[in-house]
C-alpha cells in the first residue's frame, strides 16, 4: 500500500491545503494529515479543533485520516510504517525551508523522501496566517477557507 504522510500546523486549514490534500490522497492509497500539537508557536485553534477541523473538510475523502502528534515527524512516520511525506511548495520563498526540513528529515531517517506539489496558482499567495490577520481584523475570508471554517474563525476570534 502506498502511503504518504502530509503534516502541518493547520491552524487554520485553508483551501491552499485542501488542494494538496485532494491532489496527494488521488495519488496514494492512503494518506495521513498530521497535524502538529508542540511547534512553539501559540497556535489560534487547539489541537483537537483543527483536527475537527480537518475531519469535516475531509469527510468525503475515504482514503484521508486525521492524526495528531508531537515530537518528530520521522518518528510519527516510522510508527505508522509510512515512508513519504508530503509538503507543499507555494513559491520560491518556501523553498530553503522545506528543503532544509526535508534533508534535515533524511539524515535522520534515510529510508523517507519528501515529495511536493506545487500550489495551484489559485492559492500560491495564501496562508494559515494571512487568513488569521484578514479575519482578526474583520475582513472577508470567504475566498481562503470553506464556510464550516469561516464560521470557526469567526466564534474564535470574537471570544
Ligand atoms: O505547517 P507548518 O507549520 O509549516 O508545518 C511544519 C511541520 C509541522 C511540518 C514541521 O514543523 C515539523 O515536521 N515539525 C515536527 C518536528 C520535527 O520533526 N522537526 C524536524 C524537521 S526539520
């Protein structure tokens, strides 16, 4: 079985993610979305809440499952017997870091490859946190995330 692993923050996910999520799943047999509890940053959406989250943009793609973890991705990766993970690429500007987290990846477990999709042109200028900063400010975010979402973003941010 061909599996991959797609891992980010997802806070929150946005169609840029769900197109790389649809685009990778239509390739594997089974593909993990993993989204990441310890990054340091203080996310807007707990863990539980962007899995949700991505539970119901994902609910009608059966071969997509939800997960959460902590630690490294390597090891995330081994304990699930999956050996590619998936990232993103939006422009030239992701490119230093996700080729040095994809390197970084390999030395420390040579048997994982990364593999990336380039963002659909539709999505390339978009982001987990321009989508925070337009809605803390009132703005409209209907082109960025799906309504459920939307709707998330907004209950979050008027507490
Ligand atoms: O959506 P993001 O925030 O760009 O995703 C970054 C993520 C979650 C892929 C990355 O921070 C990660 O894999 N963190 C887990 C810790 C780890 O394995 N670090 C070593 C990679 S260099």
């Amino acid at each position: 079985m061909y599996s991959g692993i797609y891992p980010g923050s997802f806070d929150p996910v946005t169609y840029g993610h769900i197109d790389i999520i649809k685009r990778a799943a239509a390739v594997m047999d089974h593909l993990i979305v993993a989204v990441l509890k310890n990054n340091g940053k203080t996310p807007l959406f707990s863990v539980d809440e962007r899995v949700n989250m991505l539970k119901e943009v994902t609910k009608d793609l059966k071969n997509v499952e939800i997960m959460s973890f902590s630690g490294l991705l390597v090891n995330f990766a081994k304990e699930h017997g999956v050996k590619v993970i998936v990232r993103g690429l939006r422009a030239v500007t992701d490119f230093e870091y996700e080729l040095l987290m994809s390197q970084t990846n390999r030395v420390m477990d040579p048997d994982i490859d990364t593999i990336f999709f380039t963002t659909d042109l539709e999505y390339a200028y978009l982001s987990s946190s321009i989508v925070r900063e337009i809605a803390s400010y009132g703005g409209d975010i209907s082109k960025f995330v799906p309504e459920c979402i939307q709707k998330q973003i907004k209950d979050k941010l008027s507490k």
